[in-house]
C-alpha cells in the first residue's frame, strides 16, 4: 500500500510539475505551456455543466423544457430560437477582419465569452419576473437576448480557436486535443448525473429554471475565470493572416468585394467533382440530422411525457458513455481503413435510428437509451470522419475556399433551414394529422414527428447513396474489401475472448 501511495504521490507531482524544462503530451515543452494547456483542460471540465444545462448553442432538454412549458412556443418559434445560432455564425466574418486589425485575443475571448455565460443568469432572471403578466415581451426579449448571445458566442468561438492554436506546439496538437476530449467527455457523464437528480429536486419548483440557467452561468463563468491564469497569446496581424481559420473567413469577406473573386471562390469547391459530392453529402445529412434532432426533445416531453431529469439521461449520459468507450476503437477503424469506408460505415449505421424512433412509445421508452447509445458510437465517428475528410480531400493550395464553403454550406444550407423546416412542418400537420386520426405502430396515432422522423431517414439514406459513396479517397480500399477485413477481424476477436483459439490449439 506504501508503494502504491508513493507512485501515486510522484505522479501527481510529475503532472504538476511546471518547472522550467517539461514534458507533456508526448513532446518536451516549457513548464509554461505545460502549465497553459492543463489549464485549457481545466476550464472546458469545470465549464461543462454550462453547456449540459443549456446546449447552446443547440438546444438541450432543459432548454427545449424552458422553451415549450415556461414560454409555451408554439413549434415554428422553437425551430427560430434553435436555428437562430446557426445562422449568426456568418458575423464571425466581419469579426475576423477587425482582428487583423487588432488580434486582442484573450480580451475578447474573456470579455465575449463572459458576455454569453452571465445572458444565461439574465434569462433565467427575466422568466421568473416576467413570466405571469407579459409572455409576448418575454419571449420578444429572450429572441433578443438569444441573438446576442449567438454573436458574442461565436466571436469568442473564434478567438478561442486562435489561442488554443498558438498555445498548443502542432508537434502534440493531437495528444493534447484527445486529452481534453477525454476530459470533457468525462466531465459530462458526471454533470449529466448530477443534472439528472438536481431536476428530480426542483421539478415543479417556481424558480426551477433561474436556479438552472444561474447554476450554468456560473460554471460558465467559472470556465472562463482561468483563462485570465493563461499567457496572453500576443499574436500578431501576420499571425493571424496565416491562421487557416482566419484565411477562410478573410476568403469570404474578400470576394464579397470582388465579384469576380466571389464567383470563383464560390464555385471552387462546387467545381471540384470529389469535394463536391463531400459538401452535397454535408448538407443533405445535416438537414436530415436537424429536421428531426431539435424535435426528439419535444417528442420525449409532450408525447410520452417523460421528466427532464430522464431526458438528460438518455440525450447526456449514455451517449457518453458509449463515447468513452468506444471512441478509440472507431478512432482506429478510420486510421487503418481510411475516412471514406469509415463514414460510409458508421453513418449507414446512424441514419437508421429516425426508424427506431417510429418504435419508441411510453411503453417501449427504454429504446431511447439503446438510440443514444447507438449514436453515441456511430453518429461520433460519422462526425469525426466528415471533419477530417472536409480538410484532406480539400487540395492544398487552395483550402481555404475549400474550407470557407464547407463551412457555408453546412450551417447555412443545412442545419439552420432543416430546423425551421422542421418546425413549420410539426406545426401545420398537427390538426391535418390530429382530423385523419391515422393508426400507426404498436397502438401509436401517426403524429409529425413520425412524419419528419420518416422524411430525416430517407434524407440520410440518399445523402449516403447518391454522394458519400461517391467520393473517393487516394490509397484507400474498396468498400466490400474493408467489410471483410473488418468482419474477419471481429469475428478473431470475438474468438480469442471467448477462449476458442486456446482449445483448438490444446
């Protein structure tokens, strides 16, 4: 046991050690930026119950509650207020421009970043004053509130990119962006439990929501307090103009002065036949994602009338714990295969949870954890092999347009009309659907969320067929030839678990 303690003891002091002359994530660094990226990965641990809380910038369950049973929106206005995020990125454009000008990185960061956690206290602040007497003003208020919020969040977004660039030597860049997966995946099963008892306590409690949204902004807070510990980046304008980030926004706003800079940045990509069947898959898969996704919350509290505290169970937890644990595994299938096989894999996989959906009724709810649990793996690895195959299949001289019109193409042309859409379309089916009274499975009345559950799978299924399948990717294998060696590789694994090599060789 003395042992024990000891190796424990000279470990904690070896990961806290920032002594001049250090090591850290696999590289010899300065005890400075040891000191700076542990503190990266402090803050996103400690800050993450601001973003299980509340989502932002999409909508989590608690969020999607607040929305639905304290301001009583109808669904098109929740489609608004989950879409309205997704649209305001563009203003990180502008944005760029002016930091070229004066690259103040972590005053921005700090002051921007604060901005957005402490509008979370004031939205839980002004529901619970104005909540009885004045609900047109509320809601007038918070469509605001959630405007201002999405601006400064995308702002320190960007600045954030910025820091964590010029903090992170690009020699461990990798190792140090996985640990701080790991820790923030960590960090949200323990937040997600705690949420998930915390909202049994304060369910029907008047101020429930002030004391959520004040709990998120503090930690929110909190988070941000340590960068002011950090070394300011102090980068300069030509800094900046290398950074990749910043080529691309700076890409936009340059051929919005030039036309015919504009036409040809614009079709580039678009022109590119590979990295065009990338961008067409991008914006049919998200638009399936989010025809549907913002609504699972409202089909899991109106129709099958399940807590908040059980939501975040299902929609936080389990999905990362499924993260957790198979989140390396996936991370090797893509490296050994290739990108192309891994998505067109994972996301075949993924696309088919709108159909289990159909199934889900107040007497099958228990499907819904096996859905998270599914996405957890699949609908992780399908985004990481998006990510990554947006930046390879892009040709190096010019990425940035590449970049900036993946970028465009995703948030503007999927995700954000898909939400809005989606919302219309729960809205106006309701009494079609409500009058034609249509039988459904086990026992179920046909609703509009079966209908964009159905219209998000066969979305899914297309963006696969028609384009992922499509793109192709320099020394990779056919797809069949990755199945079987994938299959044979798990079925020799499965055997030699189960003890079948060691008795055939006895």
């Amino acid at each position: 046991m003395r042992t024990s303690r000891g190796q424990i003891k000279a470990r904690l002091s070896q990961f806290f050690n920032f002594s001049e002359e250090n090591f850290a994530f696999g590289v010899p660094m300065s005890g400075q930026t040891k000191k700076d990226l542990y503190r990266f990965i402090y803050a996103v641990t400690i800050g993450l119950f601001f973003a299980v809380i509340t989502g932002f910038p999409g909508t989590s369950p608690v969020y999607s509650a607040f929305l639905k049973n304290e301001l009583k929106v109808n669904n098109t206005l929740y489609a608004i207020f989950a879409a309205l995020p997704y649209v305001l990125v563009i203003l990180q454009i502008p944005f760029a421009a002016h930091l070229r000008k004066k690259p103040r990185v972590k005053q921005y960061f700090i002051t921007f970043s604060l901005i957005a956690r402490l509008n979370f206290a004031v939205l839980g602040i002004l529901s619970f004053v104005l909540r009885d007497s004045h609900r047109v003003a509320l809601i007038a208020i918070l469509l605001g509130l959630q405007a201002l919020t999405s601006v400064v969040w995308w702002i320190s977004d960007l600045c954030f990119s910025l820091w964590a660039g010029a903090a992170c030597p690009i020699s461990c860049s990798g190792r140090f962006f996985s640990t701080r997966q790991l820790s923030f995946t960590l960090a949200q099963l323990v937040y997600s439990s705690v949420l998930t008892v915390l909202l049994a306590v304060l369910a029907n409690h008047p101020a429930q929501y002030l004391i959520l949204f004040s709990l998120a902004a503090l930690f929110g807070c909190l988070d941000i307090i340590n960068f002011f510990f950090v070394t300011d980046p102090k980068i300069k304008p030509a800094d900046i103009i290398k950074n990749e980030e910043l080529q691309v926004l700076e890409a936009e706003a340059a051929s919005r002065k030039n036309p015919r800079k504009r036409v040809k940045t614009a079709s580039g990509p678009f022109a590119n036949k590979n990295y065009r069947n990338y961008l067409f898959f991008g914006i049919l898969w998200y638009f399936g994602i989010f025809l549907m996704a913002p609504f699972t919350n409202v089909f899991m509290l109106e129709q099958l009338l399940i807590p908040t505290s059980r939501q975040t169970l299902y929609v936080s937890l389990l999905p990362g714990i499924a993260t957790v644990l198979f989140v390396r595994k996936t991370g090797m299938i893509s490296d050994r295969f290739g990108y192309r096989n891994s998505l067109l894999f994972f996301s075949s996989i993924s696309a088919l949870s709108p159909l289990l959906w159909l199934l889900v009724t107040p007497q099958t709810e228990a499907l819904i954890g096996v859905i998270n649990l599914l996405w957890g793996i699949t609908g992780v690895a399908t985004d990481l092999a998006m990510f990554s195959m947006g930046i390879y299949l892009a040709p190096a001289e010019d990425r940035t347009s590449y970049l900036s019109a993946k970028s465009v193409a995703m948030n503007l042309l999927g995700v954000a009309p898909a939400i809005l859409l989606g919302g219309v379309i729960m809205d106006k089916l309701r009494p079609i659907l409500a009058t034609a009274d249509l039988a459904f499975i086990g026992g179920q009345r046909f609703l509009p969320f079966h209908f964009i559950a159905i219209i998000s799978a066969l979305l899914r299924f297309i963006a696969i067929f028609s384009f992922a399948r499509r793109i192709k990717q320099d020394n990779e294998q056919d797809f069949k030839g990755f199945l079987k060696k994938l299959g044979q590789g798990t079925r020799f694994r499965f055997r030699l678990r189960s003890g079948l090599l060691n008795s055939k060789r006895k």
